[in-house]
C-alpha cells in the first residue's frame, strides 16, 4: 500500500475512493487523525479524544463487514459529550455529572451499524446550554481558522474537529442553534432535522421537547448520507416519530427579511457584506424571491429564554445544581437557574403554549412549498469579549436560530462565502417539518453556483475534493444526454453557470417546431414557459447542451413548477428532453410568441 498524502479536510467521497482503491486502510486514518488532535490538543477540540488502543475492536470489526452494504464503511465521526457512547465517559462538560453509558445513544448505533468509527467525546458549552463555545471547565474551544475568535456553541468540538480534519462528519446537539451556528463559525454545513426524526435516546436533555441530535460536515451529500443511516422512529424514545425524507426538489419561493438583518460585533460590516453578497446569489437561483416581515419568527424566539421554556432545562437539571454548589460554570448556572424563577407558573406555561400554536400556525401558511433564508449568525466575537460579557454576547448568537425548534421547523446552516480573511460567513434554510426535501434540493443547487461563482466558504475543501465530489460524475462522455434550454439556463443569462456546475457544454442554437407558446412567467428574475399547444403555435429559438446523464436526473429534480422536463420537438421533427411548461400556466399570463424566443424579447424589453 502506497504512501498517502492527507487533505487538510477529510471529505467521505475522498475517504470511499482511497478505500476502494485499496490506497488507505482504516487504521491509517485513525493513526492520522489521532495525529492531528494531539498537534491541536490547545484547541480544546476534545474531552475524550480518539485512542486507537480503544478503537481497535471497531476496526477489527470493518473487516467482516461488506462495505456495499454498510454505507458509512470506515468513516471516522466524533460525538458531542452529551450523546452516550458505550464504554465512555458522558459529561456533559461537567465532571460531577459524568456517567458511563453501557450502551450506545440510538443515533451513535445506527451510525457504527452502518459502519462509521466512533472516534471520541468532543467539547460543548456545559449541559448544552450557549452558544459561544467558551462555557466549559475543559477550556475554551478555539474557531478552526482564527483561534482569537469563539467557536461557537455549544456543539464547539464537534464543529472544530470536522473543520481541522479530525473527523469526516461530527454529531451535535441543537435546540436553540447548538448544530448550525458552530457551522457558520467553522466554514461547514450543519444539518439540523425535523424534530424526532432523528431519535434522542441515549442524549442528555436541555430541553427535551425541543432538542435534536444533528450533523456537521463538509458537504451537504456527505450530511445526508449521515442522516439516511441515522433517521427513523425508535420505539423506546418518547419523543420519537417517523419522518421520512421525500425525494429532493425545490420550494416554489424564497422569504428573505424584509428589513435588512442587524449585525454585531467586530466584523458588523463584514458580515452586512457577506450578507448582501450571499442574496446576490440567491437571485441567480431562478427562484421567486419575496422579502417578508419576520417579527413572527423574532416573537416566536423569544418565547425560548424569556418564556417558560427555560423551566424545561430546569426540571431536568435543577436537582442537580441544588445538590452540587458550584459544579458548573457560573455563566450556566445563571441560565439554568433563572429557569426556577417564580414567573414561570403552570399558567404561564400555557400561556406560552397558546401564544406558539399560533405562530406555528402562521409559519405553516407562510412556509409551506417555500424556505426562508436568514443569516445563520449576526456576528462573532473575540473569546475576550465573551469573557468580558457573557451574557450579552451569548445572546446575540441566536438572533436568527432561537425560532426554529419551537416552530418545529427543519434547518440546514450551509458556508456561504467569506466576510473577511479566514472569517466564514454561512446562511440557514429554514422548511417546514415535512419538506425536509425542500433544504436538499434548494442546498445543492446553492452549493453548486456558490462554488461555481467562487463564493463558496468551502475554500479549503475545493482543493482536497470537495468541488471535485460535486463534479466527479460529468466527466463521462460516453453517458450524456442533450437537454433544450429556452431561458435562463442559456449562455449569457443567469443560470448558464448552473449547466456548466452540472457538467454541461453548449452543442449549437436550435428552434423547435412550429407548436409552441412562449409566455413570462412571474418569478423573480423573470423566465419563460414553452407550452406545446394542440393547434397553431409558434416556432421558438433555444439552444441545445449535453449533460452528463449521472447528474441530468438530479438536474431535473431542482426544476420548480410549472416548469419540468419533457420531449421537446424541434423544427426538424427529432425530439430531446428539455425544458417544458404545465398548460395551467398559461391562464393570465403574458403572452411572448410574437418574439420568436426569450433572448429576442430580453433585448427588445431592455431598448424599451
């Protein structure tokens, strides 16, 4: 076996390549990775770090297991200290507290079933109360690219870990953030499932009714392969269901604010900036875009610190607060304890339970078919400024997480370009509880033209595979397909740079046959719809592009109604797939025909 030169950042598709080209075997990785987190060990990355000694039986294991048929096959994951791990310490960040868990938390299960290596415990904000990183006995977690700065919390490790190449993905932990905001912080995506759809047996509750287990990563496809083994109801969780994930697609809409978001902290300006950039981008989706008033979501939000929520922490934490004096950091003790006081009654509780059946009313009819985009983060700060006010700081962090777990919404934080040197800027995709969907395919197709524009906060990923995970399958010429395009897809226009991020090239300018009806539809920015008609009609220009046919059907799967793709037939009678309109769209809308085609209508619109 040859010598292996290892990526900054360990990605599963450079991972599963290595393996199958017998280059790299497991225990190598492990021996690699323990390598990094004793360079890192001032990071603060780990309370119960990787050991092989201790790793051992799991790589001894991989070897009477078929990697076909366990789909996580020798991928190392590290596990947040408040998710149990049989054998190991479960602290909490709190060493009173530990307990040695004789069994595996469902999650962690599932996932070593599927053939992942439990690696080790990573640090967190005590009993998974902040969102900062810095409110633990085992020291400050240090951001993976600037150690000045805070890591975010309070799944701090387990995000540090996945962003210095320590781990190929990391579990954590969210209720108020805990799995998205370290995402931002440390250039990853941090995918955050509907709430019960991943079990949390075997986690150590903040507050039960609203906690998720979640995932970091370097990709989205490498996040929801995490969550395929990791999903589905288990019958000793209370607050487990079933909630299955629906074939990928796109929402119909995208909510931004209505007002520009407020930013805090050093990098305020920076981060408006990034802000600005990252709704450029979202333009050149080729998705209605309409900005809303999101007090719903800001009032939801504080339903979860001022409301009687924090009680729930309470009642799962109090007792041992009361007996143990001085067992926790002090900024968690402040919080926990203000979930005693005398305000939060049993009608209280109520009172808040009304108030939030309303506003997830409200966000069911705003959000249904649509996604809202905020930033996932306002700001960051220096660990100094942390230490200076705790409070205040922790506070600001979860300006734009705090709603989503009480509205019962699923989220993915994913990088969205840089605010500044080494200073990773991210977005969140919020979507209803059932249309997890939506996040997946809306994700890809962000991912692919931040990469394809250069905006992607993958900058260290794009030269160790990650640009080349999501470009691997267009290479092979013999398996394409041609695809007509009649709009933005075209060169030029907006989406050009989406058929080339799916490994697309232009093959020569065509018309269909003379069966057409060319209509603008109203979306922002503005497309056409081809509509073949069952008499009369027009013939309509457009271009004609081969796609590689591994990526065409995910291509066509990020298409929004009503458009799709279906047999065009072209002025000579041959027929390709492309882009085609449902008949309902042509009622009220406006009619462009008389054009010829929609470059000829852009430029005639545009003299006028």
């Amino acid at each position: 076996m040859t010598a292996v030169t290892f990526p900054e950042v360990i990605t599963m598709q450079w991972l599963r390549e290595k393996y199958a080209a017998k280059q790299l075997a497991p225990e190598a990785v492990i021996e690699e990775i323990i390598r990094r987190s004793e360079r890192d060990a001032a990071m603060n990355i780990w309370i119960t770090p990787p050991a092989l000694a201790r790793l051992r039986p799991y790589l001894e294991r991989l070897a009477l297991l078929d990697p076909a048929k366990t789909p996580l096959w020798g991928i190392p994951f590290a596990i947040k200290d408040n998710i149990d791990v049989a054998g190991l310490p479960t602290t909490a960040a709190c060493a009173e507290f530990a307990y040695t868990p004789e069994e595996n938390a469902t999650v962690v299960e599932r996932l070593v079933r599927a053939g992942a290596i439990p690696l080790g415990k990573t640090n967190l904000d005590q009993f998974a109360t902040g969102l900062v990183g810095m409110r633990s006995p085992y020291g400050e977690a240090h951001n993976a690219l600037r150690p000045e700065l805070i890591s975010g919390g309070s799944s701090s490790g387990s995000a540090v870990a996945v962003a210095r190449g320590q781990a190929v993905f990391s579990l954590g932990t969210d209720t108020a953030g805990s799995g998205r905001v370290p995402a931002a912080l440390n250039g990853l995506v941090g995918y955050k499932p509907t709430l019960g759809a991943w079990p949390t047996k075997g986690v150590v509750p903040a507050c039960a009714s609203l906690d998720c287990v979640t995932v970091f990563a370097h990709s989205i496809d490498d996040a929801l392969a995490v969550d395929s083994s990791a999903r589905g109801l288990d019958p000793a969780d209370p607050w487990s269901r079933e909630v299955a994930r629906s074939a990928r697609g796109l929402p119909s809409k995208l909510y931004l604010p209505l007002e520009r978001p407020a930013f805090f902290g050093p990098f305020a300006e920076d981060y408006a900036q990034a802000w600005d950039a990252s709704v450029q981008q979202l333009q050149l989706l080729g998705i209605a875009i309409e900005n809303v008033d999101c007090s719903l979501f800001a009032e939801a939000a504080a339903e979860l610190y001022e409301g009687p929520w924090v009680a729930e922490r309470w009642a799962d934490l109090g007792e041992f607060i009361e007996s143990r004096p001085g067992a926790t950091v002090p900024a968690t003790e402040q919080v926990l304890r203000s979930g005693a006081a005398e305000r939060h009654t049993a009608a209280s509780v109520f009172a808040s339970m009304h108030r939030l059946q309303a506003f997830k009313l409200a966000a069911k009819s705003l959000l249904d078919d649509a996604v809202l985009v905020m930033p996932t983060s306002g700001g960051t700060w220096t660990r100094e400024q942390v230490r200076e006010q705790p409070i205040q700081t922790n506070t600001a962090m979860g300006a734009y997480t705090n709603h989503c777990n009480l509205l019962d919404l699923s989220a993915v934080a994913l990088p969205s370009g840089d605010a500044a040197e080494r200073l990773p800027f991210g977005i969140t995709l919020f979507a209803l509880a059932d249309q997890e969907h939506l996040l997946e395919g809306l994700g890809r197709l962000y991912a692919n033209q931040t990469m394809e524009s250069g905006q992607s906060g993958w900058a260290e990923c794009s030269q160790n595979g990650a640009v080349a995970e999501v470009l691997s399958e267009t290479n092979d010429a013999d398996q394409t397909t041609l695809v007509a395009v009649c709009g933005l897809h075209m060169r030029g226009f907006a989406l050009e740079r989406q058929m080339h991020a799916f490994g697309a090239s232009f093959v020569r300018e065509a018309s269909t046959a003379a069966k057409y009806e060319l209509i603008k539809l109203p979306t922002t920015p503005a497309k056409p719809g081809m509509i073949k008609l069952d008499r009369g009609g027009v013939s309509v220009a457009l271009e004609i592009w081969r796609m590689p046919l591994a990526r065409f059907g995910e291509f066509a799967a990020l298409i929004p109604a009503p458009l799709g793709i279906g047999k065009v037939e072209l002025e000579h009678g041959e027929e390709v797939p492309g882009f085609i309109c449902e008949g309902y769209a042509l009622e009220g809308a406006e009619r462009i025909s008389a054009y010829g085609g929609w470059r000829k209508y852009e430029q005639a619109t545009s003299i006028m």
